[in-house]
C-alpha cells in the first residue's frame, strides 16, 4: 500500500520564518514573548516554552526586557502604536503576503474606498486587516454573505471600495466571491492575495484526495489553514485531521488501499515524518498479515477453506422478529433450527435510531449473517448492509439522473455531516450542508433533508452529496411563484433572517424582504431588536415592490395601531387629559399623552401667573392634568394647557397681559423659537 507525501507538506515561508526569528532571537541571549502563539502548533509552542518563550495577548504585558514578537498573521495599526508608545522593543515576524495586505489596505482605505475582506472574522490575520482600514470595511466568508453585506450595504455598488482576501483562503470559495463582487459593484478593484504557497498546497490535496482512498492531514486544531486542507480533500474520499503519529488510527489502514499524507503551514518536519514513519509501520504489519495467507501451502488454504464452510458468512437468509429490545432484535431464522439475533448497529445506519422505531414482532426481514455460534446455536445478522447493498444502486442511479433523495441527518463529523438515505450513509460537506454557511452543524442532526449525489466512487462505494443544491433550486422555484403572483398590500408570515442598524430582513419563503426600522413601531425605537429578534415569526405585509431590482419593502406595524388613530377616536379639543412631562424648551414643556403622542404645554400655559422658565415650575417625569386646546392632525401636533384648570383666575394685570396675547401668536412663536431638530425629534414623527 503506498503513501504519497504532498511536496509542500509543513512550514510555508511565513511561518518558517516568525519561528526561525524566535530562535535566533533565543540564541543571542534574549528574553523572548510572543504576541500570541507564534504558531498554530502545541508542540512547537511547548517546546519554546520550555526555553523561556511566554506568550501575552496585550503589547502592554511585555515583560520588562523582553523582546516581543509579531507573529507571521501581522496585527492592526493600533497595536504598533501601542508598541511605539510604550517603546517597547519588538521583532515584526509578519508574513511578506500578509503585510502586502496591510500596504493595500491603508492605503485604498485612506483614499476613501471601502474595504471587503474573504476571510474568518475571528482570524488573527484577518483581524489584522482590518485593523489597517481607516473607514468601513466588510468581512465575509461565502459568496452568499458577501452579497447579504452588499445588500446591507447598497452604497457599496456604487461607491469605491477594494475586495482583499485571507492568505489561506480556499481559492474556489474565492473565485465565485469574485464572480459574485464583478457583477453587483461598479466601481470595485479586486486583490488576489491568498498566498501562493497555500493555493499549490490546496492543489496538491485534492490531487491526493482524488486518487487515495484515504488522506491524513496533520496540523494543529486551531490552524485556519489544515481546516481548509481538510474540506477540500473531504469532498473527494475519507480524511484524517491528526496532530501527532500517536493519534492515527490503526483500524483506519487496510491492504490494498492507497493514503495521502500532506499538513499545514503550521507543522514542523519532524512531525511529518514520524507521523510517515509510523503510518508506514502500520501499512507493511498488515501487508505483511495478507502476504502470510497468500504464501499458504494447497494444504493449509484447503483447511482454511474448510473453517469457512463450517462458519458460513456473507449468506443471506430471512428471519422472522419475534422480539425487540433497546440493543438489539431477536429473530427466528426461516428454513433452519437457529435463532438469530440482530445488533442495534447492525439494524440500520443511523445510529441513533431506535429498535423498536423500525422492526415490530412478526416483521419478516431479509438478513445478512454475519457470524455462527454453533456451540450455542446463534447467529448474528445485519440488515443495515442488506439494505445498503439495495440502497447503493439507488444511490448511483440518482447521481446519473440526477433525482433527489430523502434522507436523514445520522451524524456530525469533521468537515460535515453523513446523511443515511436508502440505507447508504452519504457524506455531504459542510459547504454542501445548507444554503448559508453554518459554523456549527449540529443544529442539522436529526432532520431530515433532500439531497442530490454529486459524486460516486463506486469502487470504495463512497458518495457525496448536496443538501444545498436542492434548497437553493427549491428557493428559486418559491422565488418564481412569489413575484409571480405578489403585490402591495400582501401579508406574509416570515422568520427574520437579519438584523441591521436600520431595519430587518425577512424571508418569506425564497425570497427576503425589509422592514425598515421606521415601519416596525409607531414609537421611535433605537434599534430593531427592541421590536424582533432573528429567528422570530412575524406578519407583515408589502409595502413597495421592485420586480427589476428585486426588492421588496415591508410594513410591519398594523394602522389600527397606530396611536394618532387611538388619540382621534378617544381625545377631542377641549378634553382633559393625564399626561406626563417627557421633556423641556425654552418655550414650554412637551407631555406624553399616550405612548408615540405627545403635546405641547406652552410656557404661557404652565401657570396662572407669569413663569420665566418651565423647569421653574414642572419636572421631566411629573404627572400633570392639562387641557387639549388645539390639535393639527396634518402636522401631528397638539397643544395642551394646565393653566386652563387653574382656581382661581390670575390677578387683572394678568388676566390683562394674557388677554393681549393671541393662542395663535403664542404657537406661532413656539414655532419659531424651537429649533428645527427639537421639535421635529419630540412633536413629528
């Protein structure tokens, strides 16, 4: 069984680099941190530790002395003047690629163009990146969150920005994130800057995956760059994420099977070798095992070819259920004196499943054996590989029609999760998983999906399948029938996708509409999760439609509602109502009526007698009982009196001065002297 070691398996330059400039550095006789690990390798990391190499997370906790290294993933602008602050000695390890980045965002940034960045929010380099923009700047991960942002963003199609992208990016992700940018922005330029030295490693790992049946990936578990080493290859055939030789399974390696090895930029030499040195081990022990029976004397194979006949296996029978239990089915088996007994692992492919959800007593299955017990008369069965056996033509004859399958969810792995359809577990990557990219699968165990086979391996009888493909045909068909039919006025029920700044996005079923934050509350809120949160039921109905562009404006808050509805029906001029002071001009004092309804309370008429400043004589907060003098439906406005309830009259010189004054004059000079932002903000909504 032969092995094939990729060619630029382990350290690329960057990382070769930041740790060579920590060894020197140690070499010279320098008290060395690290500004986070310097590699994304535990053992490397404990080695250096054990040479004095501490590590911190804030320039700031540089020990006195010390040298701090940058590691190869680079930082923002901010930590170097933080460095440069404190005069804090430091070695820059930057990656030659990542600084690149840095370069071509400062400098687009301070220009005035926005920035997109094709990458891992949480990643340090991308972290980094971002922290050299100046403005705005967007970082997604799919070409479907790209266009989400620049449907957030609708100022970016137009304004000019720069789409930058992660060194370890997987390439064909960013391939169709470009497509994507060309045809939804005018005025973009686009950097392609995943390293070249990570694009030939991506290559060479699918070129193994393609022709091994199994490929062992090695790197540490919080590298970026050997997770996406381990989704290309996953696609293609079987793979193993290891960190150590000590962690390769032994079972995993069969005669005649042909393995892969490659690793991460983050992964020193020597641990590929002995992680080669021992898969090599395992290989030649069950070459070796093989070879012995093909060397059998004609008298020893004959033997053996006896043992085997006495123990039949690989023979289908039928047996009848005549009990079931939560580890396994007791069966009669038809036609021959045995009782047979069939594992919970062995009934079906979901290893969840139970018993007694899938086989009742007096069900007649077609059965597998799997081994004899002749001294106490038993046989153990399977019916989950007479199934698969059925289920896997199947299986093939949907991948050349390209039919659509149900299935179930049965599992998580690494990489994605496996779906049992007909019996046959098919391996579907996380990319494949859903329509958006989801960090965490697990939600999807125990659903059941569609899904298309969009590879086969007939040999290994390995498939891989689709979930999102046949959501996204699906979500077009739903999106077809939705503007064939939809007009304003039309009420959905949804479930809000996304929050923004400004409004929510709701999916109506294939297509996704927004209520602005303007239409989600007859009240002036903040922010929209104060109305919804993502993932809530909500009503709404269209607002606006443009077919062209694909937009869909939505209402969310009901007329009857609305408060100035309520007001109208319930408070005519000349009622008295309860009202509390919610806030304070020069020229009066503004009371809540009801909720969204507030009215003005004159400075003229606050008292009966002559008051120089509101606070003089009413508090934000305070209850009060005012009279409705005037109402503008047209320009929402409403004009109360407390004064007009007051015992007794005003003195004459009062009366006298308040008789001078027109209540036209009056409003018409709080107009004047409110500014416009004030009452626009208090009275208008």
């Amino acid at each position: 069984m032969p092995v094939y070691l990729a060619e630029s398996a382990g350290f690329c330059f960057g990382v070769n680099n930041a740790v060579s400039r920590v060894y020197e550095l140690l070499d010279a006789g320098e008290a060395v941190c690290t500004l986070g690990p310097i590699i994304h390798n535990p053992q490397v990391v404990e080695e250096l530790e054990r040479r004095g190499v501490c590590t911190v997370t804030d320039p700031i906790d540089t020990p006195a002395n010390s040298v701090l290294v940058i590691r190869s993933h680079g930082v923002p602008r901010s930590v170097y003047d933080t460095i440069a602050a404190r005069g804090i000695r430091y070695c820059d390890a930057t990656c030659p690629f990542v600084a690149k980045i840095h370069r071509i965002v400062a400098e687009h940034s301070a220009a005035g163009a926005a920035v997109l960045i094709a990458g891992n929010p949480d990643h340090p380099e991308v972290l980094g990146i971002r922290g050299h923009a100046v403005g705005p700047a967007y970082i997604f991960r799919t070409p479907e969150e790209l266009e989400d942002t620049l449907s957030s963003h609708p100022e970016l199609a137009e304004n000019p920005c720069i789409m930058v992208v992660q060194t370890t990016f997987n390439k064909n992700v960013w391939k169709k994130c470009e497509e994507k940018a060309k045809k939804l922005c005018t005025n973009l330029k686009i950097f392609d800057t995943i390293c070249s030295a990570t694009a030939k490693r991506q290559d060479e790992a699918v070129e193994l995956a393609q022709k091994c049946d199994l490929v062992v990936i090695v790197g540490g578990r919080e590298s970026s760059n050997t997770a996406k080493l381990r989704d290309v290859c996953a696609a293609y055939c079987p793979t193993l994420w290891v960190e150590t030789a000590d962690e390769l399974p032994r079972d995993r390696f069969a005669p005649g099977m042909t393995v892969g090895l490659t690793a991460g930029a983050s992964t020193p030499a020597d641990i590929i070798k002995e992680v080669h040195t021992t898969m090599s081990e395992i290989i030649n022990n069950s070459e070796t095992l093989e070879k012995n029976y093909e060397e059998m004397s004609s008298e020893e194979f004959a033997a053996a070819v006896d043992a085997t006949l006495q123990n039949p296996t690989d023979d289908k029978v039928r047996g009848l259920v005549v009990s079931i239990a939560p580890n396994e089915v007791q069966v009669e088996v038809i036609g021959r004196k045995q009782t047979g007994y069939i594992p919970a692992e062995e009934l079906s492919n979901d290893p969840n499943a139970n018993p007694a959800d899938l086989v009742k007593v007096g069900d007649e299955l077609l059965l597998l054996i799997m081994r004899t017990n002749d001294q106490e008369g038993t046989i153990m069965l399977s019916k989950r590989r007479v199934d698969a056996l059925k289920g896997w033509q199947t299986v093939v004859d949907a991948e050349a029609e390209g039919a659509v399958l149900d299935g179930v969810v049965a599992d998580v792995i690494k990489g994605g999760v496996l779906v049992v359809t007909n019996g046959v577990r098919v391996f579907v990557p996380a990319s494949h998983a859903s329509v958006g990219r989801m960090e965490d699968l697990s939600p999807l165990k125990g659903q059941e999906v569609q899904l298309k086979i969009i590879e086969i391996n007939d040999r290994r009888r390995h498939a891989v399948g689709s979930i999102r493909l046949v959501a996204q045909a699906a979500r077009k068909e739903q999106e077809a029938a939705f503007w064939a039919q939809a007009e304003v006025g039309q009420e959905y029920t949804g479930a809000v996708k996304s929050l923004t700044s400004y409004g929510a996005f709701v999916d109506l079923g294939g297509v996704d509409g927004m209520v602005h934050i303007s239409e989600m509350s007859w009240s002036r809120i903040k922010h929209p999760s104060e109305v919804m949160n993502v993932g809530d039921t909500v009503t709404v109905f269209i607002k606006a439609l443009d077919a062209e562009k694909r937009k869909i404006s939505l209402g969310y808050r009901k007329s009857e509602d609305n408060p100035w509805e309520i007001f109208k029906a319930q408070y005519p001029i000349d009622s008295i109502v309860s009202a509390k002071i919610v806030g304070m001009t020069t020229f009066g004092a503004f009371a809540q009526i009801l909720p969204g309804i507030d009215g003005l309370i004159h400075i003229s008429q606050i008292a009966n007698h002559r008051v120089e400043k509101p606070q003089d004589e009413l508090t934000v907060g305070q209850e009060v009982q005012a009279k409705i003098t005037a109402i503008d439906y047209d320009r929402k406005r409403i004009s109360l009196s407390i004064r007009a309830l007051l015992e007794p009259e005003a003195p004459a010189e009062e009366a006298a001065e308040a008789e001078v004054e027109d209540p036209a004059e009056e409003t018409a000079e709080a107009e004047v002297e409110a500014p416009a932002e004030e009452t626009a903000e208090a009275v208008e909504e």
